[in-house]
C-alpha cells in the first residue's frame, strides 16, 4: 500500500513537473519550418550548359548549380574567393596563381582538382564547343591557336599541382579576375561534360550549393541543398523554380502564397507596392535603357546635330514617372551609378525642346522638314510601347516624324542586328544592356569599340578612333585609378560629342520576395545574384502557404 | 451468311477503311509540312541569331551554328534534307532545346491531350444535358436561360474565362490551386511521363469545357427538337409514353448524330487550340510549345507538332466516323 502511495505520490509529482514546464515555456514547441523556397522562372532555362550560358534564365540556375574560382560579394560587387581560397597576380599583370579551396566536392562526389579547372576553361575555348562566351578567357595565352585549331592546348592554362593552378594572359587585362566570376566560367567536371550525348543538359553536375534533383520540363525544376558544399550547407532544404510564363497567373500564385519569388510584375508598380509593401523590393542595377540610332545609315550617319536634336527633344523624366512610375530614373550617359567610373558630373541632355528645334536647323532638317518618317523598332512589350509612344510624342512636338513599329523579338532582332558587314535595316531602335561584370569595360567597350560593330554589341557601328584608343588603353591598364579618367573621357566623347543614342534610364530591380524569407540581397548585378545559399525561411507558413 | 462471316466481312470493312483514311493522310501531311515550312523560312528572323544569345551575339558562334545546323544552305537543299529526315522518322532536333523533337512531342502531347479530353467529357455531360433540358422545355424561360449562358460561353475569351476562375475557384475561395499541373501525379511506367494532379486539372479543363459546352448545348437542342418532331415520337407519344423516356429513350440516340460530329471537331480544336488555357494555368502542354516554336524559329519543334496535331486530328475524325455506326446501326462505313 506504502508502495502504491509512493508510487502515486511520484506520478502526480513528475505531472506537476511536466504542466509546470510546458507552462513556463509558453506556447508549444512549434513544428520546424520547412526550409523551401518557391521561385517563379518564365521558362525552363535554355542552356544548363555554363560554357553556353547567355540569358538571364540559364545565369539564374548556373549560377546555384555552379561555381567559380571566384565569385562577386552580392552587395559591395567586390571578388571574393570561391573555388580559389587565394591568388597571386604578377607584377606585369600577366599571371594569376590560383590555390584551390581544399576538399571542394562535385555533386557526383568527387574532389575537384586544378585539372578540372584547366578542362572547364579549356572547354570554353574549344572550338568544337562553340561557346557563346568563348570572349571571357579569349585574351589567355594561347586561347586564339587553339580555337583555330592550330594547337592541341592552351599555352596560358596550367595545372602547377592538384591545387594550385596559373593562368598567362597575352596582355595585362584589369578586370580578369571579373570575368571568371560570370557564370559561363565555372568549374564542371571532365566526365560529366566530356558526355557526347550530352547527358549534362537534363543532368548538370557542378559544385554549387545546390544541385539538381528534378526537372519536370515547363512545369517545374527542383534544386537540392549540397550537403558536402564547400561553403557549408545551404540553409534551404530545397528550391523549386516554377516555371510560369504568364505574369497575371503568377501574381495570383504569389499572392495565393504558392510562391516566395517574384521576378515580374503585372499592373501598376506603384499599386503592387502600396499592396504589399514588406514584399517589395528595388534596387539599383548596372543597366542602361535607350534608344539606338543607326550610325552606318542615313540619316544619322555623320549627323551629330541631328542626334542631338532627338536628345534635347525627350522629356526623359516624364518617361520614368509616367511609364516606369519611378521605377526607372533618367540617364545622362552610359555607365549607370554604382559602375565603377560612373561619372556623376557628365552633363548629358536636359529636356529642351528649344535646343532641339536649333539642332535640327544645323542638322539641316529645320522644323523636321526633310526628315522620313522613322520607323522606332520595339519587341512586343506593354512597358516598352508606352515608352516608344511618350518619345514618339515628344518628338513629333519638335517636328521629328516617328512611327512606332513593334514586333516579335525575332523578326526585332534580325532588324538590328544585320550581320558584322552590314548593319540591319532598323534605323531607330530600343535596345539595353546590363553589365556582366562590375567594370566600365562591361559597357563601353561591347558598346562602343569599333571592334564589335554588329552582333557583338555595337549594335549602332559607332567608330571612332579616339574612343577605341582610350578603351583599348584602358583594357591594357592594371591600376582603376588610371583607368578611370580614360574611360569617362570615352563616355564623355560618346555622350557630349558624339551623341551615340538617345539615352533615356538606368535600370532598377525590382523583385517581390515574401518577407519571411530572410538573408535576401539584391545585388547589383542582377536578381540572378541573389545569394540563395545564404537565403532561409523564418517564419511557419500558415496552412494555404503550405509548398505544393 | 452466318454470324462469323459477318463479322470477319464487318472488321474487314473497317480495317479497310482506317486503312484508306490513313491513306489518304499523307498528302495532307506533305501539304501542312510543306506549307508550315515555307511560312516559318519567310518569316523574318535568323534562328540562329536567337540560338547564338539573342541581342548580344559573337559573329564567329552565329557563323559556327549556321554551319552546325545547315542554316546557310539554299532553300531547296534544306527542305528537302528536312523531307528526308522525315520520311526517315526523324522529325530532328530542335534547335533552341537542342533536344530531338520527338522526345519533346512525347511530353508535351499527352499533357495536351489529357486536359482535352477532360475538358471534352466535361462539355459533353453538361451540354447534352443542358440541350436536353432546353429542348423539353422549348420556349420556356429555362430554354431561354440556359441558351442565354449557352452564348455568352461562347463568346467569352478563353485567356479571361481563365483568370476569372481563377480568382473565384482559387484566390477567394481557396477551394483549387492556382496553376500549374502537380507534382504528385501517378507515373506512367516506362516512360518519363506523369499524370497530372486532379484538382490541378479542374480549372484548366473547366476552363476549356465551358467554352465547347455551349455549342453542344445548342446543337443538342436543335437536334433533339427536330427529331421531336419525327412521325415515330409522335406515335410513341401518342400511346403514351412518358416524356422523360420520349426524350431519352426514343429521341436522343437519334438526335446524337449531330452533337458526336460537333464532338469530334471539338475535340481535335481543342487539341491545338487549349494553347491559351496553357498559358494561363502554366499547363506544360504542346499548344505552347509550338507558339514558343514559332516565337523562336525552331522549325522542327513546330513542324514535328504540327505533325502530330495533324495524326490527331484525322484520328480522331476516324473515331467520330466509327460511332456513327454505334450511334446509327443504318449508317455504315464505306
């Protein structure tokens, strides 16, 4: 009996004990958050090769799948090591050594090694690979014989041991270490790629945080946290990217709770910015918007007060607040705030329709009279014929005669484009460019070398010898600090003198990402920069946000 | 003639005739082919242009691919490599995906074909019900009720009935997902393809069913009403059969000659035309990716789809001509 009221005596205790700690802690434990992150992509990524990678779509799932030897710090833009721990540049500027990252692990498990380095790059020189930015490693020593075919490697990779590796450049390039951190140049491993099936494209293996565990195609690709990354595992368990192409179905979908990413937005900004103001975000981007004139045609050829005239004419700031609702800010010339050598003091053009009226009299066309009408080509987007419209209409005030013509993006690109010889038929045209990487050369050398007149970039075929001998001695030069004056003095030439395009905004970001999603960055360069293996979800998501 | 010679005679009958429509498919084929391929070479714009990365393109990749994929071959030469390819049953690589067209066609028409027949099954209960209903009740307000919705489906946009399902069915209610086609579903073994989720499939196939339900509303009504006034309904009324079975028994069989052809058209348009539904539900379907084809100049995607819309098509008017025999005993295949 003594025994059975000991007994229950104990039980009543351990209860009280057992109410008494449940109390004290509050609330009952909660459930641990599912650590998933549902993003929504237009369409599935066109090359999950990096040596192909060429649009935002295909960066965007590189980028979490691959990594480099070195890597761009989402905020500042600055290089940070990745695959590299460290690296030594030479005094010349000619060499980089690059120590590897021990125990840095392909998703197939196996050690990465300075060898596969030497592949990966070699791979993107390989004329049989065909690489679209075959450009990023074009000025190592060697790159040019072996991609004709005129030596079996390249001279100015390689491997000094399993860990260290060097690289020799023809001639000194400054922002080398910048283009290995663009997407095209990670590090694959040899018996995955050497694939002739090419297995990689349904399967990339890399060395990135995340790796690919499912691709529905046009439904949905599914992205595991890399337990043996280097940098540690990723917080997230899982991304799913949702591929949605229709933006008005994804807004629902996002304001449904079946997404946490959003990197389009339908309607006015403005009012999705009012509405959900936590999930908003903007930041600036290294992009440039305008409107590109053809220079190998009349009538702008040789016609610098001509393109003046269109400068003066546009009401740039009307633009951004009226169409873009302030999501754009207008431009004064080419490198956006935030590049390096962004010159905050460049004049650029200020609305005045007065000037524009006695730029047109110099240029021979007084009051427009004289002019055609100029056809202003535009790819078929909402924004952009808003845009082409509010320029048609301040043209037209000063008597420049424009007819806006949309069309697909195919048809719109063989109309500027042409080929390297012949410019295309597009005379007037709307065009931007982002940076790749966060160097001036990014802009003004694609843009405005005589060199890559065409396809390349310069799409307009603006030359001019003083601007090309500034950016090619810029390029040649190690030390920003004397870089920078060369390059604002080709941006000034271009913008003041020369009046290359109609400039109109820098571009901004603009992403919705639900707030509990903590450690978001918005880089820069780009939303593809989001630091997704930094990324982690905070809060429970109530029942309807449960991930599907 | 005993009962197994007729039989073998009756499947001889139609083995013959699936054989001469099958026939008779191949210029057809050869026309869509050859049309489609001339429309998708005149049209401005360089596939290769948008393989070698769109607005920014090295010169020496635009020139390796057109190399790669024959693209500077004169007209001539590249149709008929492409016929040849065909005749083979290659339908080739596509080239943005850079993956073999077929393989593309195997996940994308089922996908297609799923949402059209449910939405086919969906429209076909409702609108012959509702046919039958306007047809007994001819004139009365329900007549004049259901013909009104009948129209107004009809004229409604696909793209908006969509989103404005959506906003019901999902965003305010919460009863259906928004989009998309499931993660979930059953695979079919042996094959990378998986079935889509149920209540995935609800709004994009009601979204479809809505629009064909009122035209077979219509033509059911039409067709019931002129079979109502048939001498042998008129008997069966007269020795007082009631009109539930008048209807159903005695006259809708005979009135369904008509709603099976409107079926069958139906059901091949909505087989190339959900592309809109596509669209709006994010259904990884074939409509889309032939008009993402088209966007791209990837020939031999939307040659190799349009192919399949085609074989589609006609089998399915070769199984509308096979119910007429089962719907009509009079009617025989020839």
């Amino acid at each position: 009996m003594i025994l059975f009221r000991r007994s229950l005596a104990f039980w009543a205790l351990a209860s009280l004990l057992l109410v008494a700690v449940a109390c004290s802690s509050g609330e009952p434990p909660k459930p641990a958050v599912e650590q998933v992150l549902r993003m929504r992509m237009r369409e599935n990524p066109p090359d999950t090769d990096p040596a192909q990678s060429a649009d935002t779509l295909s960066d965007r799932i590189n980028l979490a799948i691959h990594d480099g030897l070195v890597d761009f710090d989402p905020r500042s833009v600055e290089l940070i090591p990745a695959v590299a721990e460290s690296w030594d540049i030479s005094h010349d500027g000619l060499q980089f050594t690059f120590h590897l990252r021990p125990g840095v692990h392909f998703h197939n498990h196996r050690v990465l090694t300075s060898a596969d380095v030497v592949y990966s790059f070699t791979r993107i020189l390989d004329p049989k690979v065909n690489s679209k930015r075959r450009e990023i490693l074009a000025d190592i020593k060697g790159a040019e014989t072996f991609t004709r075919g005129k030596s079996s490697s390249v001279q100015g990779l390689e491997a000094l041991d399993a860990g260290t590796i060097r690289i020799t450049l023809e001639r000194p390039l400054a922002y080398f270490l910048q283009l290995l951190g663009t997407p095209a140049a990670a590090i694959v491993p040899r018996e995955v790629y050497e694939d002739p099936q090419k297995g990689f494209l349904s399967h990339p293996v890399g060395c990135g945080p995340f790796k690919l565990s499912r691709w529905e195609r046009s439904q949905f690709m599914e992205l595991e946290a890399f337990g043996d990354y280097y940098g540690g595992r990723p917080k997230l368990s899982r991304i799913l990217v949702r591929f949605i192409e229709n933006p008005a179905s994804a807004m629902e979908e996002y304001r449904h709770g079946g997404l946490e990413y959003m990197d389009e937005m339908v309607g006015s900004e403005s009012t999705i910015a009012r509405e959900m103001p936590q999930d908003y975000r903007k930041a600036p981007f290294l992009g440039t918007f305008y409107f590109g004139f053809n220079l190998a045609r009349l009538p702008f050829k040789g016609n610098v007060e001509l393109r003046k005239a269109f400068n003066y004419a546009v009401d740039r700031q009307a633009l951004c607040e009226q169409v873009f609702e302030g999501t754009l800010s207008p431009s004064r010339g080419i490198l956006t705030p935030g590049t390096p050598g962004y010159n905050p003091e460049l004049k650029g053009y200020s609305y005045d329709p007065g000037r524009a009226r006695e730029s047109l009299v110099k240029a021979g066309y007084p009051g427009g009279k004289g002019l055609p009408v100029l056809d202003l080509w535009v790819n078929n987007n909402q924004k952009l014929l808003e845009a082409a419209q509010k320029v048609q209409a301040d043209l037209k005030a000063v008597g420049i005669p424009v007819r806006v013509k949309a069309a697909d993006f195919a048809t719109f690109l063989q109309a500027l484009q042409g080929t390297p010889e012949a410019p295309g038929e597009a005379l007037f045209y709307r065009y931007g460019w982002n940076a790749d990487y966060p160097d001036p050369d990014a802009f003004l050398y694609w843009l405005l070398h005589s060199r890559n007149a065409g396809p390349a970039g310069n799409i307009g075929r603006y030359s001019n010898p003083k601007v090309d001998a500034l950016l090619d001695r810029a390029r040649s030069l190690v030390r920003m600090e004397e870089r920078i004056p060369l390059y604002r003095e080709a941006e000034r030439i271009a913008v003041e003198e020369d009046a290359v395009w109609l400039f109109l905004a820098d571009y901004t970001q603009r992403v919705l990402i639900k707030p509990y999603v903590k450690g978001v960055v918005l880089s820069p360069l780009g939303a593809i920069r989001i630091p997704l293996e930094r990324l982690w979800i905070e809060a429970p998501a109530p029942a309807s946000q449960k991930p599907r | 003639m005993d009962r197994g010679t007729r039989a073998r005679l009756a499947e001889a009958s139609v083995s013959g005739y699936l054989l001469r429509r099958l026939l008779s498919l191949l210029p057809v084929l050869w026309a869509v082919v050859t049309l489609i391929w001339l429309i998708l070479f005149v049209l401005p714009g360089d596939p290769a242009a948008l393989m070698a990365g769109g607005l920014r393109a090295d010169p020496h990749v635009l020139a390796t691919i057109r190399a790669d994929w024959g693209l500077d071959d004169s007209a001539p030469v590249q149709y008929l490599r492409y016929l040849a390819h065909l005749a083979s049953g290659d339908f080739g690589n596509s080239y943005l995906q850079g993956r073999p067209v077929s393989r593309i066609l195997a996940e994308t028409f089922p996908a297609t074909a799923i949402l059209a027949l449910a939405a086919m099954v969906l429209a076909s209960l409702g609108g012959v019900a509702l046919g039958v209903v306007c047809a007994a009740w001819e004139q009365r307000w329900v007549d004049h009720l259901v013909s009104f919705i009948s129209l107004v489906l009809i004229s409604l946009p696909v793209f908006w009935l969509g989103m404005m399902l959506i906003l019901l069915f999902a965003s305010s209610l919460g009863w259906l997902p928004v989009l998309g086609y499931g993660m979930e579903g059953r695979r079919i073994p042996g094959t990378g393809f998986h079935l889509p989720e149920l209540k995935h499939l609800i709004l994009p196939a009601l979204t479809l069913a809505l629009f064909s339900l009122g035209a077979i509303c219509r033509v059911t009504r039409a067709s019931l009403l002129e079979v109502l006034k048939q001498p042998y309904v008129r008997s069966a009324r007269a020795k007082g059969t009631s009109p539930l079975a008048l209807h159903l028994r005695a006259a809708l069989r005979n009135a369904l000659i008509p709603v099976v052809t409107v079926l069958g058209i139906d059901l091949a348009t909505l087989l190339g035309g959900a592309v809109a539904t596509e669209f709006v539900f994010a259904w990884p379907g074939l409509g889309k990716t032939i008009v993402h084809g088209i966007a791209d100049r990837d020939l031999p995607l939307v040659e190799g789809g349009v192919i399949c819309l085609c074989l589609a098509f006609v089998l399915v008017n070769v199984a509308v001509d096979l119910c007429y025999t089962l719907v009509d005993p009079r009617v025989r295949l020839q």
